[in-house]
C-alpha cells in the first residue's frame, strides 16, 4: 500500500490545544513538513514565543526553547552564534514580535542574523483574551479597542514585513496568508525557502503568515477566513518583499 | 610567578577566558565597559562569540541562548543595566542554565551616578527578578580576585546549573594592580540537558512554563533545595581579629580591605576590633557572624549604601547584639574615617 500523507516526523504525537478554526495547526505542519523534506528536524532548534503557541515544544519534536514574550530573536542570536551549523528558528506571533519584542527582532534582522522567523499575524492578542496588537485593524474591535482602533489613539497597523525589508540584513522575507489551499501551499514554498536561505548562510529571513482567531474576532471559523481575505490582506499584501539570491 | 599590571575590568575578563568562556554578549555602560572592549579585542581573533547587543534585554536573552547551548557564556553590565537584565535572570535562574553575570556596580537609585557603590545588595541577594530565585553572588576585594572569581564563578554556575552574578564596585573595576594570571581551565561538566540539535536521542526542552499547580510548586521545591544545598556548601567569608572582638566590623569587596587598615589602628589605639568581610554575600555567611556574636559587644556594618547588608546582619545576631551601621554612597571612606567611626561607637559602648 501506498503511503500518501503521514504525521511529519518534525511533529510530536500531542493533540494541539488550538482553539477550532485557530490556523496555527496549519502554519505547524507546513512548518514541521519543511524540516522534514529538508532533513533538518536532528538539526533544529526552535524557539517558541509568549502567546498561544506558547506550548509548541510540546508539539514540535525537535530540540526546543521557550523564550520570555519578545525575546525569542535575542535568544536564537545566542544559540546560532555558538552553533552555526544548526537550523534555528523562532516561532512568534504579533503581540510578541511585533510590540513588546519589536527592538529583538529589528535588530537581528539588521545584523543579518542568521536565523529564519515564523511570523503568525492575527491582528490580536489570543492568549490574553483578545486585546489590541500593534497590528490590529484600524475600526477592530479588541477588548482593549472596544469602540474600533482608533487612529488618533492608538496609532496605526504596522506593517512588519516591508519594514523589516528595509533592512540590509534581511535575506528573505515574504508575507503569506493560510485562507485557502492555494495560499497554504505558497505559505510552505515560503518556509522552506527561508530555512533554506539559513542553511546557505544568506542573513536573516522571516515568513509572516496571515492567521485568524476566530474565538477573539467573535466569527465563525469560516467567517474568520472571509474575513482575513476582506479586511487583512488589502492591508497587508501578500508576496516577497526582500530575496537574496546564493551568488 | 610572573605578575602583570592590570585593571579590574580587564582581569575579570582574562578571568573568563581562562575559564572557557565561549561567548560574551554585552551592551556599553560605566563602569563596566572595559569588559566587553577586552572581550570584543581578545574573542573573535580565538574564534571566540562577542555581540554588541542593542539592549541589556536582548543581551541577557542571548546570554539565555548561549547558555542553553551547554557552553559558558557571559555578560557584564552595572546597576541600571543588571535592573534591565532581571527578567532574563529570572527564566535562567528557572531554566537551570549555568552563566556569568557581572555587575561593576554604581550608585542608585535612577541614572544615579558612575561612582563606586555597593548600592545593588538587595538586588543581587534576592534574587533579582520576579518569582522565587536566588543567584550565587561573589564579591571580589582585589583585582586579582576580579580574576579569579570570574574563574570560580564559572565553575560555580556549572556545578549547580545556576547563574553566578560577580558584583564589584566600580573603583574595582577601574583600578589596576598586579596580578598572577591562572591557568587555563577546561571545562568538565557533562550537559545533557543542552540543546544542540536532537541528532541521536529525543529532543532536549529548555522551558520556564509550569501551568499545572502541582508541578509549579514541585519546581520550586526543587530549586529551594538546590538553594539549600549552596548555602550547606558554598558559604564563604573571611575574618580578621574576630576571636576576642568587642567591636566587629562587617564589610564586603574593596571596602573591606579599607575597614581591614582601620580595625588596625583602633587595635593600635587600644579597641579590640575585628573583622569579618562577606565572600559570598549570597549565600550570606551567617554563621561566621553568629559566631562573632557570642563575644561581641557591637557590630558595625559598613557599606557603600544607606544600610542593606545590615539586614542580613541583624538576622545573623539574632538580636543577641547592637547592630550600627556607617553608609556612603558614590563615595568610598578613608581609613581614618572609619577608624572615627569606631572610635565614637567605643566610646558609646564604654570600651574607651
């Protein structure tokens, strides 16, 4: 008999404890199926953050560290200094990477630090409860924007991709959605070139993937994916914002 | 053996390649910036890490990183930078992650100034951060010792998989005085627990996360008892005419060397004075002060801050006697202020 899909070897057996609908179960296996196509898992070390993916060591089945909310860059900087050769890579969400670990990961960008991030962008804070991120849509309704972000508050969305662009250290980074099987499928060519951009040692590389909450959107799983599709990427379009190529 | 000339900061960072240290993350702060200088001098050209990190944060978290590796790493940092260090501290203190921390300590509270203080006690003896921790803190009196802490220090953290903090006042690490450089040391602690790639066994897991209740407290049990076990062994200090002192002086690093000069000359004066200066402040050497407590008539705790150490003190006499203090801060005391000092508390006591 055939084998046609399998459990990647890069997962544990642990069931998650994503919330229904949560697209972090996606972005793990396409995460998990990259280490495994690139034979890397024996050679990985990731990173997870503070935020509901905060237990990924109990599902990633490779060496694993749980960092403090923010610093998982900082930490993958140590890690890969004194062992080159290893596949690092963080796993983040945005209230994490994107607010209060925004000086961790601007700077191992610009040092060209050579490690792959795992951005997952759901405009909210899941964990805590649904607050306002520094990537929540300006009208969304967070907890802690409950008459719609403001502009005049609350600032504006930011967009973490084109920024971190900027920077000369960056290697590889690409903005992907998981609202449909054809976005899946460019999200995990995306991981795996920027695994693959470390291995080559090119400089820093980051996926930011589109993710959905529907607990914390208050919408269906369906709905939350129509959503994405409506609200999110019109402001955050999708692509590759920076490609080094091996000369 | 050959002596050389050297400042503080840089035989504190000799210190730590004689060590092994593999790694140094640091960020600039007076007075301790001479440290990653030397480091970003002497590593790379060894093959060695050094990282300017962009934050005090970033450099503890990298400290984090590196340590998770199995192999020695280190930063070097002064008050307010180890006050921005604490929460990395505290997820390695938890994380049972061996390294070296430096405070060249100056004086607070804010900005403060860069004068030699001693002002980060409370700080440094308890622990830090958030949560029930401690780290090992040792407190060199000389630049030699500078050295070769930093190379006990290292051995420390290995031993007990713990972070070792090395606190001196800022002159210590600014002065420079000849000193006997060590031996290289070769590190011998095996690391199973290191995460380095799962290649040959299951996937190794540094983590700080504890959501169950009943495993949370079975951590911090394990750590009190490990805590426990530093404190039956590690306890350090050093004494000076203390057996039939009426007046014992307590003081720690390089004012202790001074309050060493001013028990002298009040025994040169006729005052019994000793002496008992604090190696390890964390874990405090109680014993060495209970045991001065049976026969003395008065402590004097003498500290380059408003009174912390005092505490410790205090809980060590348990009340048998009076426990004084004499603090400045920026400011480190002449001999002969001190020796005044004593005098006005021998006369107060009737020793005159």
């Amino acid at each position: 008999m055939k084998t046609v899909a399998q459990r990647p070897q890069s997962l544990t057996t642990a069931k998650f404890h994503y919330c229904p609908g949560c697209t972090h179960g996606i972005i793990h296996r396409l995460v998990a199926e990259c280490l495994d196509e690139l034979k890397m898992r024996e050679n990985a070390i990731g990173i997870c953050p503070v935020g509901c993916s905060v237990l990924a060591y109990d599902y990633f089945n490779c060496d694993m560290l749980e960092a403090a909310h923010g610093r998982a860059p900082a930490i993958a900087t140590g890690i890969k200094r004194l062992l080159p050769d290893r596949c690092v890579f963080t796993y983040q969400g945005d209230g994490d990477l994107a607010s209060i670990g925004m000086g961790e990961i601007v700077h191992a960008s610009a040092r060209g630090e050579n490690i792959s991030v795992i951005f997952v962008n759901n405009t909210i804070y899941g964990m805590t409860g649904g607050q306002m991120a520094p990537t929540t849509l300006l009208g969304q309704v967070t907890t802690t924007s409950p008459y719609g972000r403001k502009k005049e508050e609350a600032g504006y969305p930011v967009r973490m991709a084109e920024l971190l662009a900027q920077n000369e250290g960056s290697a590889y980074i690409c903005r992907t959605a998981v609202n449909d099987p054809v976005n899946v499928t460019k999200t995990k060519k995306a991981i795996k070139k920027a695994l693959t951009t470390q291995m080559n040692g090119l400089g820093f590389s980051m996926v930011e993937v589109l993710s959905t909450c529907p607990t914390n959107w208050g919408l269906s799983p369906l709905e939350a994916l129509n959503w994405m599709d409506e609200n999110m990427i019109p402001y955050y379009p999708l692509g590759e914002f920076k490609v080094r190529e091996v000369e | 053996m050959k002596k050389i000339l050297m400042k503080g900061n840089e035989a504190l960072a000799e210190g730590a390649l004689i060590a092994g240290c593999a790694a140094f993350f640091g960020y600039p702060i007076t007075p301790s910036s001479e440290i990653a200088e030397y480091m970003a001098r002497k590593m790379p050209p060894k093959g060695l890490t050094f990282v300017q990190a962009e934050s005090e944060l970033a450099a503890i978290n990298m400290v984090y990183g590196g340590a998770a590796t199995g192999k020695r790493v280190m930063t070097a940092s002064s008050g307010p930078g180890l006050s921005l260090k604490q929460e990395g501290i505290s997820f390695i203190a938890e994380a049972e992650l061996p390294c070296l921390i430096v405070n060249i300590s100056r004086g607070g509270p804010g900005l403060g100034g860069i004068q030699p203080a001693q002002s980060d006690y409370f700080q440094a003896t308890r622990g830090g951060g958030h949560g029930d921790y401690y780290t090992i803190v040792l407190a060199p009196s000389s630049v030699q010792e500078m050295m070769d802490f930093t190379i006990q220090g290292f051995e420390l953290a290995d031993t007990y998989r713990t972070p070792v903090l090395v606190m001196a006042e800022g002159t210590l690490g600014q002065m420079m005085e000849p000193v006997e450089i060590r031996p290289e040391v070769v590190p011998a602690f095996e690391k199973p627990w290191a995460i380095t790639g799962c290649k040959g066994r299951k996937p190794n897991i540094v983590n700080t996360l504890h959501l169950s209740p009943d495993y949370l407290e079975e951590r911090n049990r394990h750590l009190y008892c490990k805590y426990q076990e530093i404190k039956n062994k590690e306890k350090r200090a050093e004494t000076f005419m203390v057996e039939d002192a009426d007046i014992v002086l307590v003081a720690f690093g390089l004012l202790s060397r001074i309050a060493r000069k001013a028990a002298m000359e009040a025994r040169r004066q006729g005052i019994k004075v000793g002496l008992i200066r604090p190696v390890t402040l964390w874990p405090f050497p109680a014993e060495h002060i209970k045991k001065a407590a049976e026969q003395a008539r008065v402590f004097l705790s003498l500290e380059i801050s408003m009174g912390q150490m005092i505490e410790d003190i205090k809980l060590a006499v348990n009340g048998k006697a009076p426990v004084e203090l004499y603090g400045r801060i920026g400011i480190i005391p002449s001999p002969e202020e001190i020796t005044r000092q004593i005098m006005l508390l021998a006369e107060r006591e009737g020793l005159k």
